[in-house]
C-alpha cells in the first residue's frame, strides 16, 4: 500500500489501542482503560496489523505481548500521541485556557519521599495544569514512557536495551536498608546475623524488579540462600504496615524507609550494604522535548533530592 494512503487510514483510535494494550499486557485490561468492550480492542488492533501489514502482538495464557515489528512501531506511535496532546496544551495556552494534563510515572518507593514537596513547586507555578501521577514497577514505568502514555518518570537506571531511546539524568544514589519495627527483638539483641533474618518472616520486593535483583544479592554475599518465609510486596504502604504491625525485616531501598527511621519509628539493624546502591533519577524520551510545565517538573525533582540528599551522588 502507498505510503500517502496508509497516513491516512491510520486513526487516532489505532494508536491508543496499540498503546494501551501495550501498556497493560492485556486486552481486556487495555479495554477497561479506554471504557471500551474487549471486541472492539480486539478488532481495532487487528485493523492496524492489516494497515501495517504486520503482528503486533502474541496473545496467551498470560496475555498480550509485543512482538519485535511492535516495539519499532511502539516508540513512534507513543510520540505522536505525545505531541498532539502537548500540541492541544499548547494552543490551549495560546488562547488563554489555562487547564491541560500531564501524566508522569513514579517508583512506589519515590513517591511518597520526593513528590509531595515537587507537586506542591508545581501547583505554585501551574495551578491551572492536573498532574497525573502513576506508580508501578521501574518496567512498567519504561513501557509507559516509550508508549507514550506518561511523558516523564522517575525510576531507576536500567540496562541498556530498557534505556534504549530513554534520557537518563542522575539525581541519587540509595543503599539497601534491612529495617524492623522499634520494638522488634532483634533491636535488642546484643548481635546480629544474616542467620537472624531466616528465623522471621521477611518482606521483599517483587521479584523480576531491579530492588529484588539487588535485595537478592546482598543476601547471596551474605550467605543467606532462599528464605522459607517471606511476602514480595510492591506497596510500600502495605510492606510498612506489615513492618509496624508484627515482627518482620523488611528489605527496602533506604531512601523508602529515611524519614521512619530519623522518627526512631523504625529502626535499621547493624548490616553493611554498601554496594548495593541504585541510581535514581529522571527519564524522559530522547525524541521529546520537555513543555515548560514539565520543566517545572524537572526542575522541582532535582530540587527534591538536591535537598533530601545533597548534590547528585551516593547517599
């Protein structure tokens, strides 16, 4: 098909399908995203394979996955969905509106440390803009940004084929933590072991995510191999709850647990995790370039951690 003819066949409607199923791993949960029924998720992303002559996704048991002619498209796709939202912001402004929307994605164990004070920047400068902010898992956080759907984040470096296309700037870096409740056992316990934290149950972070890999090998270089009890928790409100609540070690970043332990709420036990350090810091697409709200934005995370943590560098 001519080039000139597929532009114009191609709808606003195919690329928010792509993306949202994309996003979610599922159809039906893409369908419940856009309030739209499943059929017709289904028969939207079968329009756009036929327009493109190509798959874009293997369906299973587990859902829906990109396939390798996908992710090229995704990229492109996620941009021009982007732009013509940053366009309509844009000409909104222009004519004196002064609303709009911007949609960012955050770590769980970010969101609570930096965001309040950098929303509350932000408000100050744009109290006519609605942030959105999403929380999940650092994948999911890259996914949303190279689709499209949020237009920054803030997360974790990743490996070079999850950065691929992604601009990365540093603003910190947090050890783990191996923190329990003030009137935890341990806390009075003249000495402490890694044998100690196999005798309790222990949360961690979900496995498959960056905080597990490292929380994982820390424990190897420690001599601890695989615990018989323990939850993988991705809410840090719940993996605090639980901590407070019963006598359980919970593994986190320290930059999740700083305030409740300067508050002696909880308290870390005596273990040296250098090493274990993880580059925190802000992404954003290599093809955009940040609006000046979402400048704002930047500018008040950078502030966020040059105050909490000092200048870029190891916590």
């Amino acid at each position: 098909m001519e080039r000139h003819r597929l532009d114009g066949r191609i709808k606003l409607r195919h690329l928010q399908c792509l993306l949202a199923v994309a996003q979610h791993g599922s159809l039906q949960r893409a369908a419940e995203a856009l309030s739209i029924t499943q059929p017709a998720v289904s028969k939207t992303i079968a329009e756009l394979e036929g327009l493109l002559g190509v798959r874009l996704f293997e369906r299973g048991r587990n859902g829906a996955r990109p396939t390798a002619q996908a992710e090229l498209f995704l990229r492109h796709a996620g941009a021009s969905v982007s732009a013509l939202r940053q366009g309509i912001d844009v000409l909104a402004r222009a004519n004196g509106q002064t609303g709009g929307v911007i949609e960012i994605a955050v770590l769980p164990t970010l969101a609570a440390a930096m965001m309040p004070s950098v929303l509350e920047t932000f408000r100050r400068e744009w109290p006519g803009i609605v942030v959105q902010v999403h929380t999940g898992a650092n994948q999911q956080l890259l996914t949303q940004l190279k689709s499209g759907q949020v237009t920054l984040a803030l997360g974790r470096m990743s490996d070079p084929e999850g950065m691929a296309g992604l601009t990365f700037e540093h603003l910190c870096a947090t050890p783990l933590s191996v923190v329990v409740r003030a009137s935890h056992p341990l806390v009075q316990q003249r000495s402490v072991s890694m044998a100690d934290i196999a005798r309790y149950h222990v949360v961690l972070p979900p496995n498959g995510t960056i905080l597990r890999h490292t929380a994982d090998g820390f424990l190897r270089a420690h001599g601890v191999g695989m615990l018989d009890d323990y939850s993988e928790l991705l809410s840090m409100s719940l993996a605090r709850a639980m901590t407070l609540r019963d006598d359980v070690i919970w593994i986190a970043s320290e930059i999740t647990v700083q305030d409740d332990l300067a508050d002696g709420v909880l308290c870390a036990l005596p273990f040296a995790t250098k090493g274990t350090e993880e580059s925190i810091g802000i992404l954003w697409r290599n093809d955009t370039v940040p609006t000046p709200p979402e400048q704002t934005l930047i500018s008040a995370m950078r502030e966020a951690a040059r105050v909490r943590y000092g200048t870029p560098g190891v916590r």
